[in-house]
C-alpha cells in the first residue's frame, strides 16, 4: 500500500471525483485503505469531540468514547445503506457487492478526518456540522456509485435515511456513555 496512492483516493473521494470512487470500487486491494480510512475518521472525530468539554482534564476519555462511538456510528450508517440501498430501494441495474460498497463508503468518510480541528472549542461545533454534511454529500456519490444507480435521488434518500438512523443510535450511545472515572 502506497501512501500516496491513499491520500490521492482521499483528497478525490473529498472533492467528490466520481473516478475516484469508481476506481476505489474496482480495487479489492483497496479494502484495507477504506477500513485505514475510516479508523483515522473515527479517530479525528474522538479527538475533535473533546473540543466541546468544559472540563479539559478529560481529554483522553473523552477522544478514545467518541472515536469508538464514531466508529460504531459508521459501521451502523454503512450496514443500514447496505440494507436499505441493496436490498429495500434497489434499482433494476443494482448488483449489491458488500466488498465494493465499504470500499467506496469508506473513502467516503475521508472529509470526517477534518473533525478534529473540533479540539479548538470554538472549532468543535462548525467542524462537525461541515463534515457530516461534507460526508453525507461523500456518501451519495459513493452509493451512487456502488449500486449503480441512475437516480441521484435514490442515493440521496438512502444515505439521509441511514445518517438519521445512524445519528439516533450515535444519541443512544451518547446518552448512555458515562465518562470513564
């Protein structure tokens, strides 16, 4: 794995090159530079969450709870637009491979990595609302892709309704998470 193959994946899966992700999808060799990827989002985004703590003596518990919950919100966004895109709103072209669609919703995370300018408080809020809504938009053009869709339309309600999914149980795990003492 070429480091710089990787970050041009991710500069042109940011910028929304339709090339990138259907190049990103044709490469099996690029699942693990999808799941480096996300990870790395995951772990911008822990880091970045500590930026909304009043209390800074809680910095590490903070970031290692918020990047895995981060993680987790990720694995449930990709397995809810695996269902919904693959299996409940298919078009007639759609052929769901599993291995093609997190390697292209993957790199699509890859504008999540920004989160964690988020560590400067007055950073935090701006730079997670950018992001999510910079990766939703990453997403539709991944799903997109993926599935072969002709309707940008389609892709943009199955990514929607996977994120509003993803975001309640990103609150559930939020709400139930305790700063480790």
């Amino acid at each position: 794995m070429r480091v710089q193959e990787v970050m041009s994946r991710m500069i042109g899966a940011s910028v929304l090159d339709v090339g990138t992700y259907e190049a990103v999808e044709a490469d099996r060799s690029a699942t693990i530079q999808a799941l480096l990827v996300v990870l790395a989002s995951s772990l911008a985004g822990g880091i970045g969450a500590s930026g909304f703590l009043h209390d800074r003596s809680t910095v590490v518990q903070v970031a290692f709870l918020w990047s895995a919950i981060s993680l987790v919100s990720w694995a449930a966004w990709a397995l809810l637009v695996f269902e919904i895109g693959g299996r409940l709103l298919p078009e007639p072209q759609t052929r769901v491979d599993v291995g093609e669609l997190m390697r292209t919703i993957g790199f699509s995370s890859a504008p999540g990595m920004l989160r964690v300018f988020g560590i400067v408080p007055d950073l935090a809020l701006p730079a997670f609302i950018l992001t999510t809504v910079w990766m939703l938009v990453a997403m539709v053009v991944a799903v997109r892709q993926a599935l072969d869709y002709r309707s940008t339309a389609r892709a943009i309600g199955v990514c929607v309704i996977g994120l509003a999914l993803a975001l309640g149980i990103v609150l559930v795990f939020g709400l139930l998470a305790k700063p480790l003492s």
